[in-house]
C-alpha cells in the first residue's frame, strides 16, 4: 500500500444497528478513525425472523459505507443441521454484501476482521484468491482463563490458520494479547490497539455545586461480566454509613429490570441510586461529565471504552483489577480493587468520596487526547495497513 488512499474492507462480528445501536460501536469508531484516510465498507451480516430473500441494504453513516446483509434465521430444532444451514445463510448475506461493496467501490487493498472466527473464512478466500492481505483486531473475552470459552478442534485449527496468515493482530489489551498467545494463536506482530474516544464530545464541564457525591456506573447490564449486583450490595453498605451520595446507572441490557428490582430488595432509595437506561451522546457526557468519579466492579474486561470517556471528561476511576483495565489506571488517574471484593470496593469508593476533587481532570483528559482521539487511532491503523502490504 503506497501512501495513497485504499479501500478497505471491514468485517466485524459486532456492529450497531437499528436493532440495536451501542452493540459493538467501538468497531463502528475505528470503522470512522480509518474513514480519515481511506474509503472503508463495512459489511454486517445479522439476522432476521422474517421470511425475506437475502438482501444487502446500503447506508453511509458518518462517512463509512456500511453494508446491513439480512439473512432469515432457522428456529428449527434440527440440532447440528439447523446450524449448518443458518451458516450457510449466513456467509451467503455476508458474501453477498461483500461483492456489493467492490462493485460500488472498486478493489479492496486490504481487509479487516474484527473477532474471530467465523468472518477469517472470507478474508482467507480474499487473500488466497485474490493476494488480499488481511487483518485481525480481536476484541472478545472467551480467550480469557475466567471464560474459558475458547472451545472446539475446529474452531481452534480455524483460528490459528487466520492468525498465521494475517499480516497483523491487534487486541484491546495486552492482556487479551497474552491470553490469545496462551492458546497457541501466536503471531510475529501483535499489537495493543487504543479504543477511540470522541475527545470533541466528552470533555470536562462545570459541575453543579453541592454536598452530594456523584457516582456514575455505565455498561452493557450483563450481570455476570459486570457484576452490577455486587455493586448494588456495596452501594447499599454505603448507604448505611452516610448517605451524602447518589450513583447513576447508566446503559440497558439483558440485566437491566433484574437489578432494578435487586436495588428495590435491597432498600436503595431514588435519592441514592437512579436508572437512566441507554442514553447516548450528549445525555450520556453529560452524567460522565457531572459525576465526581465513575465506579465499574466487573467480573472480567478486556478494555471498557467507558474508562478511558471518563477520563476525556476529567473524572477518576474505581474499577476491579481485570482484564485491561491495570493497563490504564494508576494512583494518577484512580484506584484499584480486587474482583467480587465488596469490602474492598466499599473501601475505595469511601476513599474516593473524600479524594476525587483532588485529581486533576486537564492531566486526566491529556492521557486520553494524546492515545485515544480519532487521529491517533487513525494514524495507528493506517500504520498497520501499510506494514502488512510490504
């Protein structure tokens, strides 16, 4: 790749959409990052219960080309056949969308893949058949040792022959990295890839004055990842010392209504703990940027882009020592505590209370316009495209 424009091919296993439009949009922001220098088509293969033909309906979003591939869904109980045939469907949509993307805009010059496994199989044929080199930006957790999920002979033989054929890996973390290396999936060149955060949106804001202490929590609402439950408890511990404090939970999910009504159980009150469900952009800087310090208590992570927003907006942060999550946080920026330590955690967020406003929120927001704004991620990418063509 010469230093000229190229087109490159994005496959994620994760995107947002209409049905659903926060799953994976830190795929979509480095889709956007890319867009600064190349022409990028995203395609998406998800599924639908209606009865339709396989279609590939065109949308440019915020300068990306993206390509929803619709596939009906078998709900059969056939076992492995009902399987068989929703992949087949599957890759048909999926291939479907790809040739739309090179018919509208011309060759690719390079593929992307985030999360194995199933999408190397397109960017396999494209490198054998047509010298297409590829990528590999992995992002999910069943690497990890708490998940464990990382199962199957096939799955395993599938996934080492796109890591060795990828020109490049790059992870969320070195953690995952490490992980992903645990399993044989060994590479020459891996790389720790930033999220990117929008440094133009989420920045520091003047604060309401007051007594109270702001507490923000924002996450998919899964709580066996994100232990919302153990917070819940911690936060009604705390509740029973003082209670000059309110926490905002922030997000929807599988989870959502289940720890609406643990909360209840357990007697935390409006004034102390409030649920906004999914709030986006502004609304959601807007809580970030009014708390005194964002609280996560997760079970396990890769590397939660809400962390490193946090920061942009100028605030501190408590979270559990997993995952990436080390990687980025320091006596500087927050404090650390063990997973599913409940005394520990209350301890921290007690500490907090009394300290947030002695963290500096223009050094917290530099550490993140310096590696996880939009040109820097940009800069970073462009770099692995153009090393994996030499």
């Amino acid at each position: 790749m010469k230093n000229q424009q190229s087109h490159i091919l994005f496959l994620p296993r994760w995107y947002p959409s209409s049905a659903d439009p926060m799953f994976g949009l830190f795929i979509k922001r480095h889709a956007e990052a890319v867009a600064l220098r190349h022409h990028v088509s995203v395609v998406y293969a998800l599924p639908t219960e209606k009865h339709q033909p396989v279609m590939a309906n065109f949308e440019q979003i915020d300068g990306v080309d993206t390509y929803y591939c619709l596939y009906r869904k078998s709900s059969c109980s056939l076992g492995a056949m009902t399987a068989v045939l929703n992949n087949i469907r599957y890759f048909r949509a999926l291939w479907g969308g790809v040739k739309a993307a090179n018919k509208r805009g011309g060759k690719f010059g390079f593929t992307h893949v985030h999360i194995l496994t199933r999408l190397s199989v397109i960017a396999l044929w494209l490198k054998f058949r047509h010298r297409i080199p590829f990528m590999v930006t992995e992002h999910w957790s069943r690497y990890l040792p708490l998940t464990n999920s990382f199962q199957g002979t096939f799955r395993k033989w599938l996934t080492r022959l796109a890591v060795r054929n990828a020109s490049c890996i790059t992870t969320v973390s070195q953690n995952l990295a490490d992980a992903m290396k645990s399993h044989r999936l060994e590479h020459r060149d891996y790389r720790v890839l930033p999220n990117v955060v929008d440094i133009t949106l989420f920045k520091p804001q003047k604060k309401s004055p007051g007594s109270i202490h702001r507490l923000v929590h924002v996450s998919c609402f899964e709580d066996r990842s994100k232990n919302i439950s153990g917070l819940l408890r911690v936060l009604a511990k705390l509740s029973d010392e003082r209670n000059d404090f309110q926490c905002t939970l922030v997000g929807d999910g599988i989870d959502f209504q289940a720890m609406k009504a643990y909360a209840r159980e357990l007697g935390l009150t409006g004034d102390q703990l409030v649920f906004t469900g999914l709030l986006e952009r502004q609304a959601l800087v807007d809580v970030i940027a009014e708390a005194d310090f964002m609280v996560m208590f997760s079970n396990y992570e890769n590397m939660p882009v809400v962390i490193p927003e946090a920061f942009a907006c100028g605030i501190p942060v408590v979270a559990t020592r997993v995952g990436g999550i080390p990687e980025i946080i320091n006596e500087d920026n927050g404090l650390l505590v063990d997973a599913a330590d409940e005394a520990g955690l209350l301890k921290a967020i007690l500490e907090m209370m009394e300290n947030s406003r002695n963290y500096d929120p223009q050094s917290l927001r530099d550490t993140v316009v310096n590696k996880n704004s939009l040109q820097n991620v940009s800069a970073f990418l462009d770099d692995c495209y153009r090393s994996g063509t030499h």
